[in-house]
DNA sequence: AATTTGCCCAACCGCAGACTC
DNA sequence: GGAGTCTGCGGTTGGGCAAAT
C-alpha cells in the first residue's frame, strides 16, 4: 500500500535532522511528561523543538525512557541474543522486549557489528573442520569454503523463520522486568533448543 | 604529524498495519 | 467503506572516532 501524502507528513525532512543535544532531550522529556509517550505528533507540536513527531518517539525509546540500560552487553545477554535470534530471526523488537532494559535499535547494532562476524567465523571453522575431516587434499578450496558458509548461513535463516511459533508478543515480554528474569529466559531456550534437536 | 581506512552506533527512511474521522 | 494520518518495525546511512599506514 503506498500512501504518498501519509509518507510526506510523517517526514517533515527539515525538522527530522541531526543529533540530540542536552536541551533537546529535556524539552522533549517535558512535553512526554505531559502528553504521554504515545501522541508523538502533539509531543513534537508542543515540545518546541524543531523535530517530528518520530525522531522524538526515536529518541525516547532509545535513550531517554527509564531503566533503560546503554552499552556493556554482557555475556549473559549475549548469549540471550544469540538464541533469540536463532528463534525469532531478525525480530530486533521481539528480541529487545525479552531483554530489560535494551531497545531493539542497540541489539540490532549489536548484532550487524559484532554478533554477525562472530558467527561468520564460527561457521567458516565449522566448515574448515568439516573439511579436514574427510580425504581431500590438505589444500583448500577458498571458493567452496565461502558457498559451504553462506549456505550454512543460509540454514540458520531458513530455520528461523520456520521456527517463529511463538505467538503474540505480549506472552513474555520482559522489557521492565528484572534482570535476573534472563535466567528464566536462558532455560527456557535450553528446553526449547532441545526440542528442536529433539524434533 | 597527516592522511587513510575501518568500525561503531545514532539517526533516518520506507513500508505496512492500525487507527481515526 | 475509504481516505488520510499515526505508529512501529527493520534496513540502511553517514558522522565521528580510533587504529593503521
């Protein structure tokens, strides 16, 4: 559906640009105060800022609501994003809301600069494994080695997406939960992955 | 010391579903 | 019921910074 007119009003370009200064994130924490975190448009009408209503939602939800937790993700949650993402592929707000206090923009971040590489490389010497295994000559083959990775990439993806059977994203959404609830988490997708293998 | 390169992450954009009138 | 508007999501971009040359 392409709604031309909706798109332009929803992106005043003029007023969309640019990083948030101290001012601007405290004006915008006034207005939400009294307009709620909901009606962007009228929080960015009245806030004074030359901004749209959807960099301040952007804003809000990614720096300033509280209990909000930037930076320093740790093994744990790592961990958490891994398998999540295993599960529910890449649905960074689903992922974020069964991780206190993260918002999906960091975990998808996250996820592009560091998790992504990680992965590549677990993959490539799984295949560099596999290869030493069998009786081919010792010398590698640069370009199968690079298919066999994209195809075991390949995999992962297609069994995420077959495997979102978890219905309704206000089942166990965590987002201003305890931390520990990760530990919850964490068995939970201990039993899960071993249905799967199981499956 | 100056320049280039690569990486990280905050912010933007387009799309689509939900909502309102 | 349909057009217009709002909100949320995921992909992408580009500025800033550190490391490398």
């Amino acid at each position: 559906m392409v709604r031309p007119s909706a798109t332009r009003q929803s992106h005043n370009t003029e007023a969309c640009r640019g990083a948030w200064t101290g001012e601007e994130d405290q004006k915008l924490v006034q207005a939400i105060e009294l307009y709620g975190p909901r009606r962007w448009n009228v929080v960015a009408a009245n806030a004074g800022l030359n901004r749209c209503g959807r960099s301040c939602r952007l804003r809000w939800l990614n720096y300033l609501r509280p209990n909000i937790k930037i930076g320093n993700i740790t093994d744990q949650e790592e961990d958490l994003i891994l398998r999540l993402h295993k599960l529910l592929g890449n649905r960074w707000s689903l992922i974020a809301g069964r991780l206190p206090g993260r918002t999906d923009n960091e975990i998808k971040n996250y996820w592009n600069s560091h998790l992504s590489k990680k992965i590549k490389l677990q993959n490539q010497n799984r295949v560099l494994k596999m290869e030493s295994m069998h009786t081919q000559p010792p010398e590698i083959d640069a370009v199968k080695v690079l298919e066999d990775n994209e195809k075991a990439t390949t995999k992962v993806e297609e069994e995420s997406k077959t495997t979102r059977f978890i219905e309704g994203d206000d089942l166990f959404h965590c987002a201003d939960e305890d931390p520990l609830s990760l530990e919850w988490m964490s068995k939970f997708l201990d039993l899960d992955e071993s249905w799967f293998e199981f499956a």
